[in-house]
C-alpha cells in the first residue's frame, strides 16, 4: 500500500514538470514594454457607495503659494471627481470623494498630493502623484539624531556641498527628493523610494551618502548585463566598514586588580603589640614622657636649622661672572705711498679753493662794459 502511493505521487510530479514546463528567469523579469492597463469608468459604472475624505494642516509659510496654485490642484483633482477645499483659517486641506467618482485609490493619491504640498514640494512635481505608475514617502528624520547640531550637519550632508550629493540620488533613483525642515519628501517609483529611505536614513546614522551612491552605481551598471541578471551581486558590491577614528581617553592613573586569594588580608598590628616589639610596654611613664620630649626636641632642632638655611640664602651675594677683557690688536701698518700723496696735493692746488695757479688765465671783459665807457 505504501509503495503504491509514493508511486502515484512520483508520477504525479512528473506530469505536473511536462505540462507546467516554465523558464524560471521568465518568472523574476517583466516583459520590456509591459504596462499595467488603466483604471476607466468601464471597470466600475456604478462608482462609490459612501464618502472618503482626508485632510492635513499646512504651516502658515505654504499659505501664499496655496492660494496661487489652487485652482491648478482642483483641475488636476477634478479629472478623477475629487472635491478638494482649502481652509485658510484653520491652515488645512481636504479632499474627499464624489458621487461621480468611479476610482477608488484616486482619493488615496489626492492625499499624498496634499500632503506632498504642505511639506514645500512644488505643484509641478507634486501633480505626478496621479499618475498610475508613481509613489511618494515621507520620511520623518527629527527624532533620529539627539543634539541638534549634529542633525543639521547630517541633514546637510545629505544635501550636499549646492545640492550636489542630492542630485545624484535623484539621477540614480529616479525620484525628485525635497528636504524640508524634520522630513525628507520623496516622489518617484517603488524601487527608487525604498533605496532613498535606506541612503536618507543611514545619513543620519552617521553613515556618508557618498558609500550608498557608489553601491547604486555599481548596481545600475551591473542591472544593464542580461547573464548577472539572476546571480548574486555580492562579489562586486563594496563592503565599506565602519572605522571609529576617535580613542578613549585613557586614565592617568591606572588601576590593576589584585590576585583574587580565598584568605582575608593580614590585621595591621596595634600600637600595644609595636611598644610590646620594642620593649616600650614596660617601660615606666615618666621614661616614656622623656623619650617623647627628647624625639619632639630633635625634630624642633632640625626644623629651626632649616629655616635658618634659608633666612641666609638672601644674604649670599651671587657669583659674578668673569669680565672678559678686550684685546686691542695692533693695527697693521700700512705702506706709506709718497707718490699719491703727491699727486693729492698737485690736485688741490688747481682748484680754486686752494692756491692760485701756476699760468692764470686772463678774464675778458663783456661789450656793453666798453661802449659804457666809450660814452663816458
């Protein structure tokens, strides 16, 4: 009986391998061009028994760019019968269904479209929300970090030195990103929003942005390659390890534990058994006061020559330092040359300052000095 059965179900085995004979990679891939067919009024005519609605609060410096934009947020809306209010006085946005409408996750996608306003994303990108094949998440990063100065810094670190290190998580996950305050908004396809919640929270767990960027590139490339397409990437992936550069400080003075010993420590001895060791016990009492004054003394003695000490050393003059004489050389005698010294002399006698010249020369008289006199 039991051979028969483990039989039966041998054969069955195999003829459900022959009939349902399917490649496996088949299975894990969608077919290039592949798209998930529209939500039409034809799928549901009859439309929506009750009515949902949502609402969410908007802080006060969204107020003027709301009202810019709204009538553009009802239009969009108003394609799927979405009624949407905006209520400035309370500083919130509705939406909610209508009789009309026939899709029932459109109510859904007009509450990420409001909440992706109220957290300063820009209508423009906030609008493709409604389309089929696209998501949003909000990440909350306020409570993450202690101190507040060390989430700035990793709040900007994940920004990037002009937005650079951002742009490059937009580019490799194909999301538009918007950081904002205490949330990180994140717009774009299911695949992309689940690798920029991991890059944005290991951000502000002290991890660099830049290690999860480089492993998104190394997957991008890897994904273009049709055979590695069902292997393991582990062997490419990089395997970045955490290195804590700053040392404890170490104590100054160190303590190093004692052999553990079963036994209790040995009890000090007594003053009674010191005087019994010395034989101090039976001495008398005016003998052992004797002693005491004669210790106490010699301690005031050596006190009293220390101070003494010192009281004179304000009185020993310093030692001098040798005065080191000057040695006058004799200058070296130089050679007397007569001849310049004649030469010397012949010059000062040709100037006018000094002695008048041997051949003078005579000065000529300027013409009107001679007519002058010719009229005299």
């Amino acid at each position: 009986m039991a051979s028969s059965t483990n039989e039966g179900s041998v054969c069955y085995i195999l003829a459900y391998n022959l009939v349902f004979s399917v490649d496996e990679s088949q299975l894990f891939t969608v077919p290039d061009g592949w798209k998930e067919p529209a939500f039409t009024k034809d799928d549901n005519p009859k439309g929506l028994l009750e009515e949902s609605s949502f609402a969410t609060l908007f802080p006060k410096y969204r107020e003027a760019y709301l009202k810019e934009c709204w009538p553009l947020v009802q239009k969009a809306l108003g394609d799927s019968h979405i009624k949407a209010t905006l209520d400035l006085i309370e500083g919130s946005i509705t939406v909610c269904t209508t009789k009309k409408t026939f899709d029932p996750y459109a109510v859904v996608r007009a509450r990420d479209l409001i909440k992706l306003l109220a957290r300063s994303v820009p209508f423009e990108q906030a609008v493709r929300i409604l389309e089929d094949d696209m998501a949003c998440d909000i990440i909350k990063i306020g409570t993450l970090v202690r101190t507040r100065e060390r989430f700035v810094k990793r709040r900007q670190r994940l920004i990037g030195p002009k937005g650079s290190t951002l742009k490059a998580l937009e580019l490799l996950t194909n999301c538009y990103v918007m950081v904002q305050g205490n949330t990180v908004s994140a717009l774009g396809p299911f695949n992309g929003l689940k690798e920029v919640r991991k890059v944005v929270l290991d951000t502000m767990k002290n991890i660099h942005p830049i290690y999860n960027i480089k492993t998104l590139m190394i997957k991008r490339e890897l994904s273009k390659d049709p055979e590695l397409r069902l292997q393991s990437w582990e062997r490419f992936l990089p395997n970045f390890r955490h290195k804590n550069l700053t040392k404890r400080k170490e104590p100054k003075k160190k303590t190093t534990k004692k052999e553990y010993t079963p036994f209790p420590p040995q009890q000090p001895e007594s003053q009674i058994d010191k005087e019994l060791a010395t034989g101090e016990f039976f001495l008398r009492e005016s003998v052992k006061k004797r002693k005491k004054m004669e210790e106490i003394k010699v301690k005031q003695a050596e006190v009293l020559s220390k101070r003494q000490e010192e009281r004179n050393r304000a009185f020993i003059p310093p030692k001098e330092k040798p005065v080191m004489k000057k040695t006058n050389k004799a200058p070296s005698e130089a050679k007397i040359n007569i001849e310049a010294i004649k030469a010397k002399v012949r010059k000062a006698k040709t100037k006018k300052l000094g002695a008048p010249s041997v051949n003078p020369v005579p000065q000529t008289k300027p013409a009107h000095d001679k007519k002058k006199k010719n009229k005299g």
